[in-house]
C-alpha cells in the first residue's frame, strides 16, 4: 500500500518518539495529528509532542482520545505498520461526528490547527486527497495547467473551502467527501468542479464562467459486455491485481487489460 509524503514523514517522527518514550499505541494517533500538518511543519511538531509526553494531563487526554478509536475500529491497534493505522485512524475519525469534534479540540489543545490548507496540481500534474481528515481556517484545492485534483472519502473542516481550475484541462473531482463549516456542512459525491467554487458553511457560490458537473470521474472505465452488449463500468483502481471481470447482467466473466493510465 504506498501512503502520501506527510503520512510517511509523520510515521517518522513517531518512531522517533518510540525510541525515546517507548512503543506505544496511542503514539500511533499523534502521528494522525502530525500527518495533517504540512511537510516542512511535521519535524518541528513532532519535537514539540515529544515534550507534552512528560505531562500527565496530556498523557491522560491522547489515552482517552485513542480509547475511544480503538473502541470504533479495532483495526487501528491490529495494522501492522504505523502507516496502515493512520489510515484507519483517519477513516473512523471522518466517519464519527462525536470523535471529529473530540479531535478537533485535541488539534486546538496542541497548536496543530493550520491557518490555511492549500493542495496544488498544475502542469499536467495529478494529487490524490484520500480518506483524509483536513483542520483549517480556510481550505484551497487548486488545478492549473491541466493538473487534477481528486478529494474522495475526506473531511474539510474549515470556515471556508475554495474549488479553483483554471488552463485547459484542469479540474476537481470531489466524491465521497464533506465541507464542514460553522454555519453547516456540504457534501459532494461524484462532482467536478471547474472555474472558482467557494464552500462555507452549508452555502455553494460559483464564480463567472464557473460551474460544477455530476459526474467525471477521472478513474472510470468503461466497456461492452462481449456477450449481452451491456455497458461494464468500473473504477479502475478497483481492478488492480485482477485479470478478470463480470458482466453484472449475465453473470458472464471476461478477462481484460488496462489502458494506459
């Protein structure tokens, strides 16, 4: 399974943390917190943590927090590695209201709330945002030049979330994912975006010459069933490590190949 440059950086500063305090599976949940963190903050953050591990009232806080996680998804103690946990941390906190705001003021306690998140793919580049739990004043994702921005199964918390493209070809596809803001909250499944989108709160506003599609997802793939003529659609990432597939009509099952990404 590969992980995004800040989940590997954090699980770093975790095993550092390890070597000093000892193995301990509610570390595993700091390391969540330092994953949301920009690359060039998760270092200096993860040496300030190793500094509130000496106080009890945090000590007791991070027990009380990972408690409840593991309570929610024991899968989270089972991952063999620090990386694999993370991601499973990150979905139960996205999928639990009562747990996102307990950690969202555990993020406050500590300092880690970012002032502004900001994802960028431009020149033909593409940045995949997956079952992620984001904490900011305000949120951009921005495509330019081509590039592409996919946001699934994530949680934006932040007073404020712009959608911008821009130059032929960009876009946002925003599936599974949900835009919390202190006014109310908006979810988006299979969207794309183009031009300038702003969420806050439980409010949509669309810029000139800006709008937004049903639809386009960039993984999708699609084909005739050789044997009724049925439309076959699915998402290739789904398809990976597998050499057949099945008609949903018929039941027949067809071996195939990838096109090129």
């Amino acid at each position: 399974m590969s992980h995004s440059a800040e989940v590997e950086a954090s699980s770093s500063q975790i095993r550092k943390l390890w070597e000093r305090h000892g193995i301990r599976a509610p570390l595993r949940f700091l390391g969540f917190c330092l994953s949301l963190l920009p690359l060039p903050v998760i270092q200096q953050a993860g040496q300030a943590l190793d500094r509130h591990l000496s106080d009890k009232e945090f000590d007791a806080r991070l027990e009380e927090i990972w408690g409840e996680i593991t309570r929610l998804n024991s899968r989270t103690v089972e991952a063999e590695s620090v990386e694999d946990s993370m991601l499973e941390i990150a979905k139960t906190v996205e999928a639990n209201p009562h747990l996102r705001a307990n950690v969202m003021g555990f993020l406050r306690e500590l300092g880690t709330h970012q002032k502004e998140f900001c994802a960028i793919a431009d020149d033909s580049g593409f940045q995949h945002i997956v079952h992620s739990f984001i904490a900011a004043e305000s949120a951009k994702f921005l495509a330019r030049s081509g590039g592409h921005n996919s946001i699934e199964h994530t949680t934006v918390n932040a007073e404020s979330t712009l959608l911008h493209s821009s130059g032929g070809g960009s876009s946002n596809y925003v599936n599974q994912t949900t835009f919390r803001g202190v006014g109310g909250a908006v979810s988006m499944n299979s969207i794309s975006t183009h031009g300038n989108v702003n969420v806050s709160g439980s409010g949509i506003s669309i810029g000139a010459n800006s709008g937004i599609v049903f639809g386009g997802n960039p993984y999708l793939i699609y084909g005739d069933c050789p044997k009724c003529g049925a439309r076959i659609e699915v998402d290739r990432r789904a398809l990976a490590g597998h050499s057949h597939v099945q008609c949903l009509k018929c039941k027949a099952i067809h071996e195939f190949s990838l096109p090129d990404a």
